[in-house]
C-alpha cells in the first residue's frame, strides 16, 4: 500500500524545492542533486511528487501561489491601489531580497525554456506571462480601461516589466531600471487617467498615495 502524504511536509518541501529552482536554474535538474539540496532523499521526492517533470511544474504552480499571496495582503491593506502602484510595489518586492528576484528569474526561466530542453508544456510555460498579463488586464478594466484597450495595454505593461526583470538580472542597474520603469507606468497612469476623464494637472490632487 502507498504511504499517505503528508500535505504540510509536502509543502514545506515545495517551498525549500522552490527556492533551489530559483538558485540554480530548470535546465538539467536531477532529482540526485535536488535531494541533497533540500535535505530528503530521492524516494521521499518521488513519493511526494511523482517525476521529475512533475515536481518540477508542482514547483512552478507553488511559486506562482507564494506570489499571488503577497498580492492579496497588499491588496488587503489597500483594496484601491492602482494597477500602476502594485507594479511598483512589485519592482520593490523583487529588489526586496535575492530570494524574491531569484523567484521572479524562475518564472522568465520556465516561459522562455523550450518544451524539447525543459520537459515544461506550452501551457504550463504561457502561464508564467498569461496569468500575470490577464490580470494586469482585468484591473486596468475595473480603473476604467475598454476591454480592447486593456488587451494590448496589459500586454505592454508586463513586457515591460518583465525585460525590466531581466535587465536587472543581467546588469544590476537598480537606479537605472527603477527610473525606466517610472517612465514606463507614467505611460500607464495616463491612459487611466484620459479614459477616467482627469487631466494631466486633476490626477495628482486625486486620490493616488504610494505604497511604502
């Protein structure tokens, strides 16, 4: 009979497999090395989860989940931060600690990495962008953004984003990236602003504060 798993071992264990992927990478990972990494044997990864290519997409899934609640407790001290804010607070979390950046370097990893090299499915490699994208797109149509609008807006704003994130991986010009990224969400707020019917001289007297 197979042993149970233990949901909250198994979750832990994903969270230590998580930040080992964000350390060293998805080309090549071996379950010999992984082991030794996060301190369990091979057959307790196994019995956790499955193959290689499934502990590999349970570790993509869990870093997206950690992401999405860092998310929501900002969102819960401000339910009314703008698209354009939480993208800062973003830029913000990533240079918070290399753990963070290493996270986000996981995701732009797995997107990029073909099917025949990393064993990843196109789908499970389209949610690294299209999940953020869509929910870009979503929050600047509740800001007042038309749907066909938002599409191609939400598209520009995470591509931005996201080679932002790869520059920094690259290069480690925070001071230079940060003020591009300024530029970049000030093209943003303007499209807010003209669809919310405020002017260049109305929106800072308005209602924006900056997270902290």
């Amino acid at each position: 009979m197979a042993r149970p798993v233990d949901r909250q071992h198994r979750l832990d264990l994903l969270d230590r497999v998580v930040d080992h992927l964000g350390e060293h990478g998805l080309a090549n990972v071996s379950y010999r090395p992984l082991a030794d990494s996060v301190g369990v044997s091979v057959n307790s990864l196994v019995h956790h989860f499955g193959s290689r290519d499934d502990l590999v997409i349970a570790a993509l899934r869990r870093s997206g989940e950690i992401q999405r609640q860092v998310e929501q407790r900002w969102l819960r001290r401000r339910p009314r931060m703008s698209q354009a804010d939480l993208l800062r607070a973003w830029w913000r979390w990533i240079n918070a600690s290399p753990r963070n950046l290493a996270m986000a370097r996981l995701g732009i990893e797995a997107a990029a990495m073909e099917a025949t090299l990393g064993g990843l499915p196109r789908r499970l490699r389209g949610e690294q962008i299209g999940v953020w994208r869509l929910n870009i797109e979503q929050r600047l149509v509740t800001e007042g953004v038309p749907e066909s609008a938002a599409v191609i807006e939400a598209s520009l704003a995470k591509a931005m984003f996201t080679g932002l994130v790869v520059d920094l991986l690259a290069s480690g010009n925070k001071a230079r990236l940060t003020r591009s990224l300024e530029v970049g969400l000030a093209r943003l707020e303007q499209v807010v602003w003209s669809n919310a019917g405020l002017s260049d001289q109305q929106f800072p007297a308005a209602t924006r504060v900056r997270e902290r």
